[in-house]
C-alpha cells in the first residue's frame, strides 16, 4: 500500500515543484523588468530589489494583476534635488505595456505610498543652484533659516523659524519668528524681516507622473511623502 500512495504522490510533487519553479521564473523575469524600468524611471543608479506578492504569481503576473508590488533605493536625483532612503509600496496593481516583454510599463495602481527624504544638505545644495543665498536646516515639524541680508541699509544676518509646505509646485518656507544679528527684530520691520526670510523654489518633478504629494520636517531632513489613489505610474523612463 505505500508504494502504491508513493506511486500516486510522486507525479503530484513533481508538478508541485515544476509549479513553483515556474512561479519563482516568472517572478524572477517581471521583477527584473520592473527594476529596470524603476531604474530608468526614478533616476536610480542601480537595478532596486523589486519584491512582486502574491501567490501564485505566475497566473498574475500573465494576466497582468499583480497584488503587492515594494521596492527600496538608497538614492537618486530629480532636475538637481538629491533624495535617499526612497521607499515605494504598491498595492492592487495592474500592469500595461511590455510587461515580460519588451517596450515601457504602465501600472494602474489602486493604492499606495511612495516616500523619499532629502537631507539639510542635499537641499542646501539645492537652493544653492536656484539662486537662494540662504541655508536651512530641518527639525521635527518646524526648519531654520539664516540669510545674509540688506535689512534697514545695512548687511545683517537674518535667522527665522517657522513652516514648510508644499504650495502648488512650489517649495516654501514661511517664518513664524524672525532674528537680526541675533536681537528682536525692530519694531515695524516685522513684515519686512519676514519677507526678507520667505523661501519659495520650484520643486522638481517626480516620477511616474506623481503629482499630489507633501513635504515634511524631520530632524536633519524632509521628506516627501505621496500616498497614491488609483493612480498611473508612467515607467517610460
């Protein structure tokens, strides 16, 4: 009786193993598609570990439904703003274009997260390239900024505290507080103080044709946070 039920187990297992085999393949191929298209798509400069869930994978991946897709990458560039640590989480997600085969994706994407954080310098530096003379750093929910400036006829070392937000497709930095040469500011010079310390910048474009997202202050950095709504990705590089 047990070579028998041996007998009968045996092809069973074979096809099981052939089953995932052919799922671990086929996940292996979309994955590396998928990367590469992130690559060109993100600006990375290497391949990100792609992870595709979802059992079994093989049948959605051919039909082009996938149920989870995440990657990580630890950096990249957007028209001159250096990000890292960007993390991107999709949920629900049906894929168009050359999937396993050649040519770009499309992802429809029901749900999803897409988070990347630039660092004091990193935006200094940017700044620096839009003509801003000015430096900031970044705190939990609030930035600083110092500014040499023409205040009242003379050059003066402005120091503001304030907020951060993103305003259409601009970056900007209101001052809640205002410092001259390390003293209150005059009286009746506020507005011209906070005036002198607003930053406003054109922020560069994101990928995949991401257009709603915020900015955040966080010790040493800010980050950009977007949460995605049925959502197409453009992964056409």
């Amino acid at each position: 009786m047990g070579r028998i039920i041996r007998w009968l187990l045996t092809p069973l297992i074979i096809l099981a193993l052939l089953f995932v085999g052919a799922n671990l393949f086929v996940a292996h191929l979309a994955e590396g598609k998928i990367a590469t298209a992130l690559q060109s798509s993100f600006h990375l400069s290497a391949k990100p570990a792609v992870r595709i869930g979802g059992f079994p994978i093989i049948f959605n991946i051919l039909s082009g439904k996938i149920p989870r897709v995440s990657f990580d990458a630890s950096g990249a560039t957007f028209e001159g703003l250096t990000v890292q640590q960007i993390k991107v989480a999709l949920v629900d997600v049906t894929a168009r274009g050359g999937f396993l085969h050649g040519g770009s994706i499309r992802l429809d994407v029901g749900a999803g997260t897409v988070q990347a954080r630039a660092t004091n310098g990193a935006v200094n530096a940017y700044l620096k390239e839009k003509g801003q003379n000015a430096s900031i750093s970044f705190h939990a929910g609030r930035a600083v900024v110092r500014a040499v400036r023409s205040f009242l006829g003379r050059s003066r070392v402005l120091v503001a505290t304030g907020a951060i937000s993103r305003e259409g497709t601009s970056f900007v930095f209101r001052p809640a507080s205002v410092t001259v040469d390390g003293h209150a500011v005059p009286p009746g010079t506020e507005a011209l103080a906070e005036q002198k310390t607003t930053i406003k910048v054109h922020l560069p474009k994101l990928p995949g044709g991401i257009t709603s997202y915020r900015v955040e202050a966080v010790e040493g950095a800010v980050t950009i946070v977007a949460v995605l709504r049925n959502q197409l990705l453009d992964l056409s590089g």
